[in-house]
C-alpha cells in the first residue's frame, strides 16, 4: 500500500472511529463463520473493535459444528419449523461441542503474539448466566423438548461487565428457573441481547457479501419491511442459512429499537472493517430509517460543511466563506447527511425586496456524485422559495453553467440581479448568471 493511500485510509476512517467509541455492537457469529478459514481474521477484526473502545458483546452459533457431532455419535438431527427439537441425548452433544467452541473462541481472544493484530491486545472474555431461558414447549403435536426461548436477560450484570471493558460472549446454551440447560437459537440470543441493551448496532456473517438482489448485485440498504418482503421470497429459494438468519433478527431488531444491523462476509478478509470505517460500507444494512437525509443545518454542522467547500474554494471554484460568516448563515443552508457525516450542502440567500432567492454554495462529495444529490438539494430550495412566495430563484457560477441550463435556469445578465445582489457582483471572477423562475 502506498503511503497516500494509508494516510488517506486514517483520515476517511477518523469520523467512524470517533462515530463508534462507547458504543454496543453485538456480534452474531455463526457456526459457519467459526468453521471458516477467515475465522482467525474476524476474531482479531473484533478485538481491533474492542481496543478502539467499542463495547462488543460475541454472541456464537454452532449448527453446522453439532449436527456434524450428532451425526458421529449416530443421532439423526431432528427439526420442526426450521427449529431443532433437542432430546437429552441431543443435549449432552450440544453441551460439549457449544462448551469446546467456547474455549476455543476464549482462547482466540486471549491471544497476545508478537507480529500479529493481536500484539498488547488484554482482553477480558465473560461468560456466565446473563440469559434465563424457558422450554419452547409444545406445537401442533411436536414436542420441541430441551430446545428453549429467551425468558429473561440479565442486562445490568451485562452492562456491568462491558463497563469494566470485558468482551461478553454468549453461546446457544443457557439455564431455565428449574436449573435446566436449553438449548437455544444464537440469533435469538443476539437478537434479545440487543433490545434490551439498547445496542447501536447488530453485525451478523454470511457466505455471500450481504443481501443480494436478483442480478446478484449487493443491496446496500433495507429498511425493515423491505427486508421482510426479502426475507420471504429468498426463504422459497436456496439461500445461505446465515443470510436468512440474518434477515429475521435485524427485521425483529430494528422494529424493537436497534437503529442498524449489518451482514458482512465471512469469507472476505477485512468484511467487518470494510463495513463499518468506510462510507459505503461492503454488505447489507437494516436501518430503522435511512441512513442518508436531507435536513436544515444547524451550527454543530459548520465544522463538515467547511471541510466539504474548502477544497472547492482553494480552487476558486467557490468564494470562501469564513466560520464566522457560515455561523451568521447557517439557517440558510440544508445539507444532505450520512452517517453523520455532511456530503452534500446548499443554501437560499433571501432577497425579499426583489421578491428572489439567491441558490448557492452547491456542493456534494466527490465521492456521492453519482446519484443526483445536487438535484434534491435543487429541488429542496426551489419548494422552499416558492413557499416563501419568490418569484425567480438565481445562482452564480463558473463551472457549472450546464448542469443549471438542464435544470432549467437560464442565462441572464448583470442587470437581473437584484440590486443588493448587483452591487456586490465580482466583475474580476467574470461569474455566469442564471435565473429559474418560479
């Protein structure tokens, strides 16, 4: 990696670590994830979570590891509803392989090489009864046995041990009232864990690299009914198990509370990462509401709306504006947010004498350029012109007189500028002139 490209990595990562710090992620880890090669990479991609400050509880699944065991101890693995019906027989299997997995992933956590992501890393691992379970009971005739459901969740001891900075991992297993083991879902657990800590976000793994549409092409983001409609359709096909399980625990999240939920890959090195410290992310989000917005900026802004324009000023393209003035004229200005970060901002100067707007400072992110944003940011302040009963909305500019002329303005000269406006018009920047009316 080129330096360039290192520096450049920090700096476009910065606001996401200081966006993540002191925030709870719980992370849903499926059998399939442990089973993979890039199992080893994703334990050190969660202790870097950890060290960053963020509070992760683990919560692991086991199915591929026990029906493997059953199936060597000669038990046939037995479901109903996509659920496992666990006998005693079956239990004392579950026990041992969740009981290895455990220690296994302890063990990962505890790792403290030299050379290695994990080097300095002192990790605390907790594990203990956080979660009182309950028997499933009986459905339609079948008797799901020692396979069990969330009863209770002890979230002050939770928030006790993440709070002395301990990583919590939770398996499938957990005791009920009457001092039995259940066996339990890992999404379930996740999934109950997470409302009741009020978690930021939930990260689960699949196979592929998040929710895929038709063409095969990664959905970038869902809200909680579109991902239910997903969920149904991609339930009548052959669709990795990690995916749908995925898809019904940050569906029942988000409706509860959680704000996101992200799927990344368990086969691509570095998924988790990708997903969470770069703008677009590389998998599937399930947001409670979207995570980019058109809104009126307030002064807390004025720090991204200055690193936003000041490129653009250092190239003359826009007049500078000092903080002083962007304080003074804040009201005037809407930006478009994502993950709270400014990628896009615009402002209606008023001159009500000349019943007229002025359209300026239009800028968007070099990096979401391609999906019309200066176009909403237009179509926001042109609604809120006409609201205001202006008659002619203008905007000056050296470089973007075509993206105007095909929304509409039209050349005009000097003369049809209002007359505050006309006074202060800068002959040496020789600005194009244009006018929409309304």
């Amino acid at each position: 990696m080129r330096t360039t490209e290192l520096v450049d990595g920090f700096r476009h990562s910065a606001p996401y670590l200081n966006a993540h710090r002191g925030k709870t992620f719980v992370v849903m880890l499926g059998g399939e994830a442990i089973d993979d090669g890039n199992f080893r990479s994703i334990v050190n991609d969660i202790s870097l979570l950890h060290s960053l400050g963020i509070k992760v509880v683990l919560v692991y699944g086991a199915r591929p590891q026990i029906d493997a065991a059953l199936e060597a101890n000669s038990i046939e693995p037995a479901y109903h509803e996509g659920v496992r019906i666990t006998d005693e027989s079956s239990l004392k299997v579950i026990k041992q392989v969740a009981g290895s997995l455990q220690f296994d992933i302890t063990a990962r956590l505890s790792m403290n090489l030299s050379n290695t992501p994990m080097q300095g890393a002192q990790i605390n691992v907790v594990s203990g009864n956080f979660v009182i379970a309950q028997p499933l009971g009986v459905d339609n005739g079948i008797d799901y046995c020692l396979s069990g459901k969330v009863r209770r969740i002890d979230t002050q001891g939770l928030r006790q041990q993440l709070e002395k900075n301990s990583i919590i991992l939770m398996g499938p297993i957990a005791a009920s009232v009457t001092g039995e083991s259940l066996n339990l879902t890992a999404e379930e657990v996740a999934t109950q864990v997470a409302i009741k800590l009020k978690a930021d976000k939930i990260i689960g793994f699949s196979a592929n690299h998040g929710v895929q549409d038709e063409n095969g092409e990664v959905i970038a983001e869902l809200m909680p009914n579109d991902a239910q409609r997903m969920l149904t359709s991609l339930a009548e096909q052959d669709t990795d198990r990690g995916t749908l399980a995925f898809l019904k625990a940050a569906i029942d999240a988000c409706r509860a509370g959680v704000p996101r939920c992200h799927l990344v890959s368990h086969q691509e090195d570095g998924a988790l990462l990708q997903e969470l410290f770069t703008r677009d992310g590389i998998g599937t989000q399930i947001v409670t509401e979207s995570a980019e917005r058109l809104r009126r900026a307030s002064i807390s802004d004025i720090g991204g709306i200055i690193n936003l324009i000041r490129p653009l000023e250092e190239q003359g393209i826009l007049v500078r504006r000092s903080r002083e003035q962007l304080e003074m004229e804040i009201e005037q200005f809407m930006i478009i947010e994502r993950d709270a970060l400014v990628i896009g901002c615009a402002a209606l100067y008023p001159f009500e004498e000349d019943n007229a707007g002025e359209f300026a400072c239009l800028v968007v992110h070099p990096d979401y350029r391609d999906m019309d944003r200066g176009s909403l940011l237009l179509k926001n302040i042109v609604n809120q012109a006409k609201v205001r009963g202006y008659s002619r909305l203008f905007a000056l500019t050296t470089r973007s007189i075509h993206w105007f002329l095909e929304h509409g303005f039209q050349m005009v000269d000097v003369d049809a500028l209002p007359t505050k406006k006309k006074q202060l018009y800068n002959y040496q920047r020789r600005s194009k002139i244009l006018a929409l009316d309304l």
